[in-house]
C-alpha cells in the first residue's frame, strides 16, 4: 500500500467509526508497524484519547467539544488539552470556584485521584480543605482565593436553597399571619415583622408556608383563638 493509499485508508476507517485503536488501524493499513502507523497518523491530524491510557485516536476535525473542552465517543474520552493530566489541570484553572475530586470525575468520567496527586506534589494546582471535602485550585495565589470565595458564596446561597425551617419558625410566620387583624397580611409584611423579633426567615419560605395552610394575603383572617394546627401546639 502506498503511503498516499494508506493515508486515504486511515481517513476512510476513522471518519466511519470516529474513534479506532491500533488493531483497527494495523488491519486498515495492512502492516504491524508501529512506526508506519504514527507516521500515517501524524499526516492526517490525529488526537489520542486521555482514557484508556490513550489507546483510541480520532481526526482532528471529527470530536464536537463541548463548553469544558471535552468530547466523549461511547466511554473514550478526547479532550482540548490533550493528555489526563493536561485536562485535569486545565480544568481546575479555568474554574470559577475551584473543582473536587468528585466533580472533576464526574466530568471526565475516570478517576483521578492519582493524577490530583501528581499536580499537587508539581505544584501546578493547589489542595485547599474545604469543609470536609478537598477543593483543588489554582496555584496562583490571587485566582485561588478568588475561587475558594467563589466556592464560599455558591456553598452558602445552595445551604439557603435547600434549608428547611425550623418549628419555631414556622410558628412564628402563623402566629404573625394569624393575629393581624383584619385580614392577612402580606408576604413581605410578615418578613418584616419577624425579622423585627430576630427571625431572618426568606419570602420563598413565608410562601410555603402560606400555600401549606391555606393563608392568602389580603383575605379576612380567621380568629387567632380558632386556629387549630399541629404546629402551634405548645410542647410539653
């Protein structure tokens, strides 16, 4: 086979299966030389997968990548930076928040603990304790404290989304929905109000409140004396 016939082989083979290994590519261009296929491969443009220890190649125009720089066909991985380690790192730094071992997983869908390992022991990134997870970050000392701010911020507005109130909140929302008089007040008066006795309680949650008991601001109240709900119970 000629080199422009073996180069036409390779590029017919890889464009219909997208990503191909070495056996594939020894049987498509009629040779067991290593030598032979990497010069072929070099001609056309190739990537090496960062999976697998780079057993699968693609072209270069053939992977979509996608916002991380990644691009998967069935479980081989290609990605913008190259080799695992490249991707690891690059993916780190180009955080806005810094990234976890589980997140970074996730992503590239491989473990890489190990490779965390080898970045932090180089000094390429940095390990940082966050709580009780690791965050890995830049090892520029500015963009790292930016990320670990970054990745404060998001812990604090995800701890607001999922909390749940207490009881004694909750009573404190129907207590002061239930004795204005003579209808319900609104959800930002009864914030305001609460707020006023040391209760820093969200509107969202006033809300959910309100749609569980049935409250609609601006409706006749009820007597305070008639209101019968579990939660106003006193313990004890």
């Amino acid at each position: 086979m000629s080199p422009e016939e073996a180069l036409n082989a390779l590029r017919k083979l890889i464009r219909m299966k997208l990503v191909v290994d070495l056996n594939e590519l020894y049987s498509a261009l009629g040779t067991r030389s290593r030598m032979t296929v990497f010069r072929r491969l070099k001609m056309a443009g190739y990537r090496t997968s960062f999976t697998h220890a780079g057993r699968f190649y693609t072209l270069l125009d053939i992977p979509a990548f996608d916002e991380q720089g990644l691009w998967f066909h069935r479980d081989a991985g290609f990605s913008l930076a190259g080799n695992l380690k490249e991707s690891v790192a690059l993916l780190v730094e180009r955080s806005t928040n810094g990234r976890t071992h589980a997140e970074l997983q996730h992503l590239l869908r491989i473990r890489v603990h190990n490779t965390l390992l080898d970045l932090v022991h180089e000094k390429r990134i940095v390990r940082e304790h966050f709580g009780k997870i690791c965050l890995y970050v830049s090892s520029d000392a500015i963009c790292a404290a930016a990320q670990i701010t970054q990745r404060r911020e998001l812990a604090e507005m995800m701890a607001e989304v999922f909390r749940v109130l207490t009881k004694e909140e909750t009573l404190e929302i129907l207590v002061e929905a239930l004795r204005a008089a003579p209808r319900i007040p609104s959800i930002s008066d009864v914030a305001e109000r609460i707020s006023a006795r040391g209760f820093r309680v969200e509107p969202r949650l006033i809300q959910q409140v309100f749609e569980k008991h049935g409250l609609i601001p601006g409706k006749k109240n009820r007597p305070f004396a008639s209101f019968s709900n579990k939660d106003s119970k006193p313990r004890g």
